[in-house]
C-alpha cells in the first residue's frame, strides 16, 4: 500500500532530519548537506516512494 508524504516526513524527522521549509504541499528537509523535497501528497508513487527511502538510508 503507497505510503502519504505526511508519513514519509514523520519518519525523515524521526531519523534527525530538520524541516527547512514549506512552500504549498511540498517540504524540504535537510541533513547536514543533504536536502530532499517531500510532496505531502495522500499516495506517493512507488519510485519517488523507493527514492525517498534510498535517500533516508544514505543520511
């Protein structure tokens, strides 16, 4: 079952990720250097869902 954006940003806060910003339904969060944009959309598709946990697991 797709995973909401809201989910998603519930676990990138919960690994130590900082919310930099929002602008409409998409946030940015950030790690050190690294930043990702999340769309706080109801169901994320299945690839940006696997690139967003790649992304998790790397920082």
């Amino acid at each position: 079952m797709p995973r909401s954006g809201k989910d998603m940003l519930k676990q990138y806060l919960g690994e130590g990720w900082e919310k930099l910003r929002q602008k409409g339904s998409h946030v940015t969060v950030g790690k050190g250097k690294m930043r990702v944009t999340i769309p706080m959309h109801k169901e994320l598709k299945k690839g940006l869902e696997k690139a967003l946990e790649k992304k998790l697991k790397k920082g």
